[in-house]
C-alpha cells in the first residue's frame, strides 16, 4: 500500500496495527494539554475555547508535519512551562497584555524558523553549556510544580515566610492531594495514559462530591478562534516599543534546545540515529518552528517535541504515522469543547498534572557535575531565581552571567564559546536598564 511505502514501514520493521496503537498511546499521555493549557491562559485574560481552539490546532499542525515531512513517531504541542512563563511571568508580573506577550512568541518562532534552514542553529546549542540547559530544564520543572501547589492550595501565600502550607480541610485542597495521589500510583503502575486517567479519575470523584458539574451537552461545535486569532501579528510594534527582547530569547532559547533534545531522545530510543547523528533534522525542527509560528497567530504558547512520545515509541511506533495518528485523535477533541472547559475550571484536576510533569523535568539534573562549582553553580541559579522570581527570562539571565564569570576567574576563559560573552553583556545590560517589572 501506498502508505506503508511512503512511511517506509518494511525498513522500520513495523505494520499498521503497531502504529496506529502507539498513536493512540502517544496521544492518551499527552492529551492533558488540549486541558491544562488553555487553563493557564486564561490566566493571563485570554478567551479559554479559543485557546482550546489554538491548542488543538497547532498540535495537530505541527505533528501532523513532523509526521509526513519529517516522518519521526514525534508529537509536537503547547510546551509546559513556556505557557505558565507566558501567562504568570510575562503578563502576570510585567504588566503588559497578552496580545503583546503573543506577540514576542511569534517573533521568536519566526527566528525559530530562520534558524531551522541555517547551520547556526547548531552552533547555537553546541555554546550552550550541559550545565546550564539542565539547570534551564529543572527551573522550569520547579516553576509549573510551584504553580501546581499554589493552584491547588497546597501552599498559600505568607507574610513571615513568603510561603507556607495551606489549609488541607478546602475542598479543592483535599480533592488537588486525592488527585496528585491518584495519578502517582498510576505513573507507579505503569498505566498508559497515567496522566490523563488521574485527571479522568479525580473529575469523577469531584463530580461526585459535588465540586463539578458536568455540562449537560459533551459535544460541540468548536469554540470560534476569533478573540485570539491575529493579535499576535497586530501586537508587533508594540512587541518592539517595549523591548521585549529578553522574553522573545526566553522563548527562543528554551523552544530551540528542548525540542532539540527530546527529538534526539525519542529518536535514540527508536533507534533511529544514524552513526550518532539526527537525520532530517531540518525537517524536524521546521515542524516545530512552523507550529510555533501557527499556534502564535491562532493564540497558544510556544509549541515544542514532546517527552510523552517516548511511550508511543515503547508501544512499536517507528515512523511518521504514529504522528499523523496523534493528529487526527487531536482533532476530534475540537468537539469535545463543553466538558474540556468545566475539567480546566477546577485546579484540582489539573494542578496535580503540573506537579507532576515538574518532577519530570528534574532527570536532566543527574548530569549536572556538581563537583565542579563553575558548572553547578550556574545550574542552581538558574533553578533557584526561576521559581523564586516567576520569570525563566531572569533565569536564564543569571545562568548565562554567572557561568562566563566563574570560567574567567579560575582562568579558563577559553573554554566558554564566544557567544555566551556576548549573551552574558546582553544580560546584565538587560537588567540594569531593562528589567521585566
């Protein structure tokens, strides 16, 4: 058949049937997003059944292309972490409005793009140190696992300390730890879908004890797109008036090495690199860099590969169609607008998910050399001030600021890649005359 020639299934030593159940593994471990992400947005005064919208629609897109052009078991979507930065941190705290916060997401994945045909690309994330996208990646675990606790009430604000613990006898407390419990045996379990059956089970138990109430129509015709749709491209001059050149390199920088990173992962456990390199990357990251570009202009956050694939691959997935699959089951989530939106209204049901996929993204931390001061220190700054100052911008800043400087003091300048001297002026300018808020 045609499609078994076009995604090379005899080469790849799959059929039909192995595909199309990794697509639908795939698809159930990651569709929590199509929920937790216009969630998030809404935060930040965007329209949640158009974010529902654009959600959908930029995972589909950009998988969709992964799959035929690029023809990797990759699924693309809306990045954790990126859309609480964009929602509590840039237009939390800063004080500008989302349509210009869009704004600066289209920019970057337009320079995504431009950097997805050249070789800087390369050369970008070969001058990032180990040490600091590990530290990069687990500030922003501890970040959305921050968001998750204060969402569920777990922890409240405090005036002695800032922080303290919230009062378990709240119902959407009690609920948010039976949930987070709930989801973690079934991660222990090993259950398929873990995530999204958490969400499932804790909805029901709200549903039971009388905290949520079911819609009395599941099936819909989608949301309109229009409250979002264009704003980001409208919003660029404004993107430029208020320099919001330290966000745009947020979402660049974070989109660039993370997809990069996951699609080299998902492909080393398929085995499907070549002599240790990543065939049709290009292709690869055009996927993503598109989807980004779209989502901006429908009105999602920046978009990115991700880690859930991996459990696509475990069940038999080896090429693009298992991607394809993933879209066409994001798709008929569109009509599925009246239940997504009364599960993403309650913080019970989706603040164990942050937690959670926090926890994920502390694995990379293992790698850190912690005996090494110049590379653990910078490492840790950037997961303390992430958190602590609700910005992966500012993150970034210290990392990129402190690394070069400790290389410089024990006389092993020649070590940091030309760049990062460039990025650590650029930084400390940025935060003397620049800062976010």
């Amino acid at each position: 058949m045609f499609i078994e020639r076009f995604f090379g299934f005899r080469e790849k030593e799959t059929n039909f049937r192995r595909e199309i159940l990794a697509g639908v593994t795939t698809f159930l471990t990651m569709v929590y997003i199509i929920v937790v992400n216009p969630a998030i947005l809404q935060d930040a005064g965007m329209d949640f059944g158009a974010v529902f919208v654009a959600t959908v629609l930029a995972t589909a897109l950009s998988t969709l292309i992964m799959g035929i052009f690029a023809n990797y078991p990759i699924a693309i979507a809306p990045g954790m972490g990126l859309n609480a930065y964009f929602a509590y941190s840039v237009v939390g705290q800063s004080g500008i409005s989302w349509q210009v916060a869009m704004g600066a997401v289209f920019i970057a994945g337009l320079i995504f793009l431009l950097l997805s045909l050249t070789s800087f690309r390369e050369g970008l994330i070969q001058a990032i140190p180990s040490s600091l996208k590990f530290g990069i990646t687990g500030g922003i675990g501890l970040f959305i696992a921050f968001i998750g606790l204060k969402s569920a009430g777990i922890i409240v604000a405090d005036k002695a300390t800032l922080v303290g613990l919230g009062d378990f006898h709240q119902p959407v407390t009690s609920l948010s730890l039976c949930g987070l419990f709930i989801t973690l045996v079934l991660l222990t379990l090993r259950v398929p879908g873990a995530l999204f059956l958490g969400m499932v089970m804790t909805g029901i138990a709200a549903w039971v004890f009388g905290l949520l109430e079911l819609p009395d129509q599941w099936l819909a015709l989608p949301p309109s797109l229009a409250p979002t749709f264009g704003a980001a491209v409208l919003s660029l001059p404004q993107v430029l008036e208020q320099g919001l050149y330290a966000v745009i390199f947020a979402f660049l920088l974070v989109t660039l090495f993370d997809t990069t990173g996951t699609m080299i992962g998902v492909a080393e456990q398929a085995g499907l690199m070549k002599n240790g390199k990543f065939p049709r990357m290009r292709s690869a990251l055009m996927a993503d860099a598109v989807g980004m570009s779209a989502g901006a202009v429908m009105g999602t956050s920046p978009t990115s590969a991700y880690v859930e694939s991996t459990t696509g691959v475990a069940a038999g997935g080896r090429t693009g169609f298992t991607a394809v699959i993933v879209s066409l089951f994001m798709l008929v989530t569109l009509f599925f607008a009246p239940i997504v939106s009364q599960i993403a209204g309650l913080p019970a049901i989706t603040a164990p998910v942050l937690i959670i996929v926090g926890c994920f993204m502390m694995g990379g931390l293992a790698k850190v050399e912690w005996d090494k001061f110049d590379e653990a220190f910078p490492a840790f700054i950037v997961m303390l001030t992430m958190p602590l100052t609700s910005s992966i911008a500012t993150g970034i800043a210290f990392g990129f600021i402190t690394y070069p400087i400790l290389k410089v003091m024990q006389g092993r300048f020649r070590e940091v890649h030309p760049l990062l001297y460039v990025f650590m002026v650029l930084f400390i300018l940025q935060l003397v005359f620049l800062p976010e808020s």
